[in-house]
C-alpha cells in the first residue's frame, strides 16, 4: 500500500473526526426494487439535475486532495449509469496517488459484463448485495432480480480477481432462516459476508417494525453454534467483524439500530445531484453542485469546510410504531448506501 502524505488541509469536523473516505451515489436508478430499500413506484430524478462524470471527477479530486483516501461507487445501482466505465477508469487512475482504494457496492445484476473492466481500472474489492439464496425469495426481495444474473456476476467477479463481500440485510420472518446457509456458502466461496440491520429510510414496502432483527440478538445465537472470535477491522463504520473457526470466513455486523459508531466515522456522501450528506440519518447537507457550476474551484472548497462545520455528532434512527414517517424520508439508494 502506498503511504499518502499528510494532506495540507484535512477535513476535519467540529468533533476532531477526519473525514477521508468518500462515498459517491453515482446515480439514484436502479434496475431493482428491493422491499427495505424502495417503493414499488418511484419517481427518478431528472438527468438534467444529476452531476456529469466531469463534475463527480473535479468533486472526488478536490477530496482527495484534502485527504480522502477511499472512495466507494454506489447508487441506486451504480452499474446501471451509462458509461459509467468512463468514471471508474478515470477514478483508478487516482489509485496510488492520495487515493488508495477505489470499491464499489453493486447488487450483481451487471457484473458479468463489467467484472474484468472493474479489475483492470485497478478496483481489488467490491461489495456485492444478495440477500438471499432462494430464487422466488429473491424474486420477491428484489421484485425484479433474477438471481442467476447476480450468481454468475459473482462468478465472473471472481474470476477476474475481485475479492468479494456480501452484504445481507437480515430481516426477521423474510430471511433469517438463511443466515449460516448463506454464511457457508460465501466463506466457502473465499468471500466474506455481513449482516445488515433494516434502517428506516425512505417509505417502502416493508414493515420495518416486524421485519427488523437485532443483530445483537444474531450474533448470540451464532456464538452459541460457532466459535466467533472478535478481529480488530476497524473501518471507521459500523461494521464490527468476527472470525468463524468452523467455516475460516469473516462475518461482519453492520448495526446502526442497536450499537452507536458515529464516534468514529469518517465518511461523507455525495448524491447524484451533488448533494453532500453528512450522514446517513440526518438531514444536515450542503449543495456541491451548486457550489462548483456557481464558483469553481475555489467556491467547492469553501463549502467542503462548511461541511466539516455541520457534520452532525450522530443519527438517531428510532424505529416506533407510533411514528407515522420514517426517521429520515429520503430513500437509501439517493444518498447511497
Ligand atoms: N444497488 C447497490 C446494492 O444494492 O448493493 C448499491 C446501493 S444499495 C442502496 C447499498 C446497500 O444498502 C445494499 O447493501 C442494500 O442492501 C442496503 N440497503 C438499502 N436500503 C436499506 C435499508 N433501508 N436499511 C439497510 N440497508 C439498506
Ligand atoms: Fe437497487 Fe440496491 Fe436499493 Fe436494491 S438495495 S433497490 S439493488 S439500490
């Protein structure tokens, strides 16, 4: 790995946290509609509001330039975006220069097709959404997936030298029963896999209340079955990681109902429109977009520090019944997950 030098001017935030990885929702589109994550209709935005390539790439230089060291490509679906082998070749070419991993998030529908391009532009790991192993099951988490796209995308992802995660959104009633046939399907497939509590984001067609599952309550139930020892990956997010002795995989726990990360976080998130989300469960944003076709350069700098100043302390996403909104109404796939 290279050594980056210490950037001139990190972006740090009022609680001393240095923001240095950046995630970008390349678009809000998406060729599914998962049940947790959208409604079965949705309105997209209009092109015409949605930041070029030329634009995401001046906004991902300045940030490297303050420090960011990774950036991860996600949407909506990422890979649905029109040429969007354009920005992830542009992008690689960052690698080793300040930036020092390119990834992505992608639920597998086209990584058949891209999977060698992704390798040769210089990504060596991707996260890859599949929630379940059952065909109707995904048919009906995803309402449009076939599964068999997303199986053979891992395949040809893997041949081409793309280390994999799996993220899995365990909801209770819906899939639950498939987490250890999921976890020894992946570590025996040399791919690590995590688990995702349901957040409320966004009306869907879920009961979040009914559906969601402590992963707390999980990993309890697991350690009674297997021996889990705790590793020390710390990703600056959510995700805490485990090493499963009988099945030699990671399992990670992304928990942001039930255990509180903001302490540590270090990321921020660009939307499609060139919104810059300070966090996943607040509102609190500031328009790049605007900034840079208003001002250039110099006007996206100065409000990159107005960001630092708003990054808010943390989220505090409830789940309750008596609620009649979720906790934040954006969908998950505008501000990328
Ligand atoms: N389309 C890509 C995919 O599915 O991987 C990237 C975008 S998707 C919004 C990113 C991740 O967010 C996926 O792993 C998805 O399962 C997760 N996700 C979406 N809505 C969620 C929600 N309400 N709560 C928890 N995770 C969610
Ligand atoms: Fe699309 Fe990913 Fe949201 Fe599913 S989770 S609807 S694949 S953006």
């Amino acid at each position: 790995m290279s050594i980056a030098a210490a950037p001139a001017r990190p972006l740090i935030d009022r609680f001393g946290r240095r923001v240095s990885y950046l995630r970008i929702s390349v678009t809000d589109r998406c060729d599914f509609r998962c049940v947790y994550c959208m409604a079965e209709e949705m309105t997209f935005l209009p092109k015409r509001d949605v930041l070029t390539f030329e634009e995401i790439e001046r906004i991902a230089g300045a940030f490297i330039e303050r420090g960011t060291t990774k950036i991860r490509l996600t949407g909506g679906e990422p890979l649905v975006r029109r040429g969007i082998m354009d920005l992830v070749e542009n992008l690689g070419q960052q690698v080793g220069r300040g930036l020092e991993e390119l990834t992505l998030t992608t639920n597998g529908s086209q990584l058949r097709k891209y999977a060698e391009g992704l390798f040769a532009a210089g990504m060596r790991r991707i996260n890859v959404s599949l929630d379940t192993l059952d065909t109707g099951r995904f048919a009906s988490i995803t309402r449009r997936g076939r599964l068999g796209e997303v199986l053979d995308g891992i395949e040809a992802a893997q041949a081409a030298g793309l280390q994999i995660k799996i993220n899995m959104v365990a909801m209770r009633g819906v899939n639950d029963d498939e987490i250890e046939p999921m976890m020894a399907w992946a570590h025996g497939r040399g791919m690590g896999l995590t688990l995702i509590e349901g957040m409320p984001l966004g009306e869907v067609g879920l009961d979040r209340v009914d559906s969601y599952l402590p992963l707390r309550e999980m990993h309890d139930q697991l350690a009674r079955r297997f021996t889990l020892t705790r590793m020390d990956k710390r990703t600056g997010g959510p995700a805490r990681y485990v090493h499963v002795a009988e099945t030699g995989g990671v399992l990670g726990f992304i928990t942001p109902m039930s255990h509180n990360f903001c302490e540590s976080c270090n990321r921020v998130r660009l939307t499609a429109t060139g919104q810059l989300f300070l966090c996943l469960g607040q509102d609190d944003q500031v328009n790049l977009r605007d900034a840079l076709r208003e001002g250039g350069p110099a006007a996206l700098d100065v409000a990159m520090d107005r960001a630092m100043l708003i990054k808010p302390k943390g989220h505090d996403f409830v789940l309750d019944r008596s609620r009649e909104a979720p906790a934040v109404a954006r969908h998950m796939s505008v501000t990328g997950g």
